[in-house]
C-alpha cells in the first residue's frame, strides 16, 4: 500500500523525520514537498495516526498513481480507475481538489474538473452509486502536479492542516505552524531531547535568573508566538489538530467502518507528556506588549499555554533572565527590513542579539533563523564569534524562505 505526504517545496527532509519517528518507515523524499512510503494494508490507522500528529505537512493519504506527462490529453490518458480501492466511492460523496506547481497550459481547477468527470464516469459506467459534493466530501480526491509529474490519490485529511486553529491573533510576519516547526527540526530539536537532558555545567544559585535545571528553547522575537507553540505541541507529544478532529476526512470512509475513531483519538492524546513531566522549558519573548499578549492567547487556543513562558523583554537584556550557558536553542523568525526598521536598526538590534546570545547560549547550543536572504546576518554574526553551520531553501508558495543555523565558533 503507497501513501504520500506533501510539505513544502524544499522541506520533505523534515517530513521524512516524522514519517521515521511517527511509523517507523523510511519514505522516498522529493524536492517537490512530496514524500512516498509503503505501509502494510492492515495499517490504515497508521496513516491516520500520522495525519493527526504531523506538523510539517499540508496533506497525507493513499496514492493510487504517479506519473509523469507532456500535456493534457496525454494525462488524461494515464488516469487508471483500477488503481483506486474497490468500493470506496460506494454511497459516497466525492470531490477533486488540485494543487499545481510549474509553467503549464491548464488551470488547477481544469484538472479537477477533468479527473472529476474521469471519475463519475468510471462509477457510472460500474453502477456505483456516488455524488459529486464540492464542499465538505465524503470522500476528497487528491491531485498534486509539480511541473510535469503528476500525484493522484486519497487525501485522509480532507482540509489544510498547515492553517492552524490556533491563529487567531495574527502579526504582519506572522508565519505557517508548518514552517516554525520544521525551522525547529533543522535547527536541531529532535525526539531524544523529549527525554534526555544533561546539563552543561553546575550554575549559578541567582534566584533573579532561570536556572539551566531543564533543556531550554527560546524565542526572543515571537510576535504571535507560532514558533514557541509548534515546539511546544512537539517537545510535548500533543497534536496542534487536537481540536480540529472532528474534521478528519478518513472518519468517513470505508475503509474505517469498523474503526472506533473516538477511541483511536482518545488513545493518541494519552500520549500527550503533562506540563509537571517536560525535561524542557519554552521561553517566548518579545520587545512588543502586544505580541506577548497576542503570543499567550494563541497558546491559549492550542491549549499549550501552561507549558510556555512568557516575558515582555527586549533582546539586550536577554543575560538579566538567563545564566551563562544556560540556553539550549534560541529558534525564531527575527524582524525583516522593512520602512520602519532600516539598515541602522538592523545592525543595531542583531550586534546585540549576538552579543548577548555568546553569554547565554550553551556551547553547543543553536540558533536556528528563518531569513528572507541566507547572509543576510553573517557578516554580523562572525563578528560576535558565530559562523553559519547549515542553511537550506524552503518555499512558501512561490516566495523563498531561508532557514540558517548559527553556532559558536
């Protein structure tokens, strides 16, 4: 049985992570966000396990064809109704949704329509008894086209998990859970840290700051908080789709007729670690009230807010809250050049950043960035004894995103 997941163009290494730690799987990874895996027929579940939990992806399901093709007749051509599960349309509702990537001749919605009347007619023709529902299907059919490869399949989720519940109040460079979560797993955060931790060194007993008694995470420029909620979902094994379950699309098919889905939610947030039993601490800073106060209520609506930690604190004074070599990994996407903040507050803010972070950060502790342009902070960052140790491209639809890592020298 093949199954798919699609992240974003650049990111299906991180998806590949959660597919190894969420089913144990290797999965093929492709540039284009998707990633391919096999699973056992008897595990349905699985996939549905991994749809509820992942946070890197937008979809997930079965894949029924992949191929590549020249034009429109010719994909038209290659759509095999054999390839689909036997009775999965049967007294169900169906619709084709499209996502496509690359310079073609067509429109996203002309291949819906295309693979929709490919796939009524293939019912009718077989006297199944099924009905076309473009909004909220029993059944959502899954077509992703990156250039000229095309992906068809069945999409377990049924909506867009990378825009989260949570997001209620927003900042101008607010950005997508599924990018500040897979900022963090390039950055470094990994399942280990859940559950190991092993202090640097003995510090300091300075009651006015926080004592390294935990793995500590921070973000000091948070804005509406996405990054310090993804990672705390993650670090706490507690799904950011935990309210939105009752929009899982696999609860309808079939395929899941004699699958408990309450229990099977209920067995996956037991695995959720309480707030008293973390080996970690999320520190969520900002200069700005205002986003503190916009950070805590989002964190709110995930239901994370008591594993965070929040503070109005501008950056030069980010060594008045933690010991020497107490930070584990400062994670964020830092303010952007723009009208209000030109070239002299840039380097201004970002020479302190740095400053204070080579007092703060641990030794081999990261500092994982999302940035417009990869050098963007180099030159400033070798200058205050930080190198670039790893970079990579993420796309957000059409416009690059860079994600950099910083460690000391």
């Amino acid at each position: 049985m093949k199954a798919f997941s699609l992240t974003h163009v650049g990111n299906s290494d991180i998806t590949a992570l959660e597919i190894q730690e969420l089913l144990n799987v290797k999965s093929k990874s492709f540039e284009s966000g998707i990633n391919l895996f096999d699973l056992p027929k008897d595990k349905l579940t699985d996939l549905a396990k991994f749809c509820y939990s992942a946070q890197s992806i937008f979809s997930a399901g079965l894949l029924f064809q992949n191929f590549s093709f020249t034009d429109l007749a010719d994909l038209k051509s290659k759509l095999d109704f054999g390839k689909f599960p036997k009775n999965l349309f049967f007294n169900k509702t169906f619709a084709v949704s499209c996502n496509r990537i690359g310079s073609h001749d067509f429109t996203s919605q002309d291949i819906g329509a295309q693979v929709g009347e490919f796939i009524f007619n293939e019912l009718k023709k077989n006297k199944v008894e099924s009905k076309v529902k473009l909004s909220d299907p029993d059944i959502p059919i899954f077509v992703y086209i990156f250039d000229n490869e095309l992906y068809l399949g069945l999409n377990f989720i049924g909506f867009d998990v990378s825009k989260r519940d949570y997001r209620i109040f927003n900042h101008l460079d607010s950005i997508k859970g599924t990018l500040a979560y897979s900022l963090a797993r390039f950055t470094g955060l990994t399942p280990s840290v859940k559950e190991v931790f092993k202090p640097e060194s003995k510090l300091k007993k300075n009651k006015s700051k926080i004592q390294k008694t935990k793995m500590v995470v921070l973000d000091p420029f948070c804005a509406s908080g996405t990054t310090g909620i993804e990672s705390a979902c993650f670090l706490s094994s507690y799904s950011v789709n935990f309210f939105a379950k009752p929009k899982f699309a696999f609860q309808k098919f079939n395929l899941f007729e004699n699958v408990d889905c309450n229990s099977f939610f209920e067995e996956m947030d037991s695995e959720k670690i309480s707030p008293a039993n973390l080996t970690s601490e999320i520190f969520v800073f900002d200069e700005n009230q205002k986003n503190v106060r916009a950070a805590e209520k989002n964190a709110k609506l995930a239901n994370v807010n008591k594993i965070l930690n929040f503070s109005r604190t501008e950056v030069e004074w980010l060594d008045t809250k933690f010991e020497e070599k107490s930070v584990d990994f400062i994670i964020s996407n830092p303010p952007r050049l723009c009208r209000t903040f030109d070239q002299a507050d840039f380097d201004k803010l970002y020479s302190e950043f740095f400053y204070v972070s080579k007092h703060v950060l641990k030794s081999k502790g990261k500092i994982g960035f999302m940035l417009k342009t990869k050098n963007a902070l180099k030159d400033i960052a070798e200058k205050n004894d930080f190198k670039m140790t790893a970079s990579k491209i993420v796309f957000q639809g059409k416009d690059p995103i860079h994600f950099v890592v910083f460690e000391k020298v």
